[in-house]
C-alpha cells in the first residue's frame, strides 16, 4: 500500500492510461469471443 500512497495524481493518470492502452484492444476479443 505504501508504493500507492507515494504515487502523485499524475502518475496515477499515467499507469491508468497505459493500462486503458493496452486493455482496450482486448475488449472487442472478450466481448466478441
């Protein structure tokens, strides 16, 4: 928990838009599949 704490909001907003990147083009697969 303490590596979450230390996290900035901005680097909150970064880990969260690269796991949106990588997820997204799965979605249609499992959505689909």
């Amino acid at each position: 928990m303490s590596m979450f704490r230390k996290m900035n909001g901005m680097e909150a907003a970064v880990v969260g838009g690269v796991l949106l990147m990588t997820l997204a083009p799965l979605v249609p697969y499992a959505l689909l599949g």
